[in-house]
DNA sequence: AAAGGTATACGAATCATTTCGTAGATGTCA
DNA sequence: TGACATCTACGAAATGATTCGTATACCTTT
C-alpha cells in the first residue's frame, strides 16, 4: 500500500498506458532514465507478490496492469507527504504548491470554482 | 540537499523549536516515536557533515541548527512530490490536496487571495 | 578522588530498496 | 535442426538509511 519510488514509477507508466508487458514499461522507463530489462522485471514481479499489480499470462508473455488507482494512490501519497514535511496542514502544501507552480489563469479559475464547491 | 526522511523529523523540531541539543531534539522525537539517543545523535552528526545543520560548540554541548530553510526545503520537496507522484502537474497535487484536506472557510478564502494575487 | 551521569565519536549490524548476472524455457528463422 | 533472440525466475551484490552498542572524555556530587 506503500509504493516505493520505483515503484512508483512503473505505476505512473502503467496508469497512463494501461496494461503492458514489462518489455512496454521498461522501454518506457529508459526514456527518462537507463534501467536494465531484469532490474524492471524484477520489481514487477515484487509488486505483483505486493499484489500492487495483476498479472495475466498470455502465451509466452506476462501481461502487468496496476491493481492501485492512481486518485487512491495519490491521496495516500498525499497525507504523507503532508505529515512529513508539512506537519500535518494540507493548507500549508496546498498554499506552497501553488505559489511554485505556473498555474494558467484558466486553471486559476478551475480551482476558483473547486473552492466555491468545497464551502 | 535531499533530506530523508528521519533527517526531516529532526528539521521539523529545528525548525519549530530553534537550535537545540541532541538530547531536547531527541526528547521532542521521542514524544511521537521511541527513538534511542544515540541514534538521534548519529543522525544530526550526518546532517552536520552533510551541511544540513550547522553546530556550536558551548562547553561540553552541540547546539545544533538548520541550515535550510524550511520554506526552502519544502519547495524542493514539493518538486520531487510533484514529479514522481503526479507526473509533474503541480495543479494535481493541488486540486487533490485540496480535495482531501478539511479546509475551513477562512482557508478557503486566504486561498482565493493567493489565486487573485497569481493571476 | 571515586562514582555516577551525561556528552560525543565511531564502527558496525540491520533493514529496505535497487540493480543485475545467470540459468533455463521457449519461440523464430535460416 | 541449430543458432539466436527473448522471456521468466531467482539469488545475491550494491547501495542507502536507520539503529544501536561501546569507548572515551568530562562534569558533578559526595
């Protein structure tokens, strides 16, 4: 339930991909960074015991797809992220995050309208 | 640069408490989790050499003191969140945050200053 | 001065994560 | 069929983080 960053990583692709072989999340992988085929097989094959992926055999190949949604994964990423280094106030991150980022005026007002829901 | 984890519990205490000693960070530690002294005391000897804490000698004491800034510091991490978390959509991380935070009303509306402030 | 308490220094055990080499199975193609 | 490519399984090295035991020095108190 804890992914780590590797982990992490291979969910990313695997969340905007969909169900892949590791050959497909590895390649991917490598274009950010080199990572050798075993070392991706290796950590799906961890995550599948972890039950974080599913597995299906088709034929010769192992067909991986992410058993964790990415919304429920973020949300647990983020309450920890806040208690680590934001001692606990989500406001805190919420606040920085947005003075960092280089939001558009439309996603301003996206949130502008998420806010109003919330009250 | 990159603090771990156990290295931010302690920035927390500094930060919130100001330059202490081993023992008052490890006191403060110790009232979340059970952590030995010299474990504590390891830890800051490592930042110290890292640069992360800068130590005075008086008498027989270490003072020690963040060197980083929490702001600093948090905005790095927010970075690194925002990259291997939410594939580098800060307005992700904040839309969720927001999502999952119980935001009171007046938040609400420091917030929807921030975001006037930003456009 | 001796005993007890408390400091720092430091090496090393432990634990988690990441990386990769090698082996064995199976498919493909000349 | 035989050589070659590609797959999975698996053990174990490498790395990084955390934890702690022990040594040594110094103060304090009796």
């Amino acid at each position: 339930m804890k992914p780590t960053e590797s982990e992490l990583e291979i969910l990313q692709v695997l969340w905007e991909k969909g169900p892949s072989t590791v050959r497909q999340v590895n390649e991917q992988l490598n274009q950010a960074k080199e990572v050798g085929y075993t070392t991706t097989l290796k950590l799906m094959q961890i995550m599948h015991e972890k039950a974080i992926l599913s597995r299906t055999e088709e034929g010769r190949y192992h067909v991986y797809e992410a058993l964790l949604s990415e919304e429920e994964t973020q949300k647990h990423l983020i309450d920890r992220f806040v208690d680590t280094a934001f001692r606990g106030s989500a406001m805190k991150l919420v606040m920085q995050a947005l003075g960092n980022s280089k939001a558009t005026p439309q996603e301003l007002d996206e949130l502008k309208r998420l806010i109003d829901q919330l009250k």
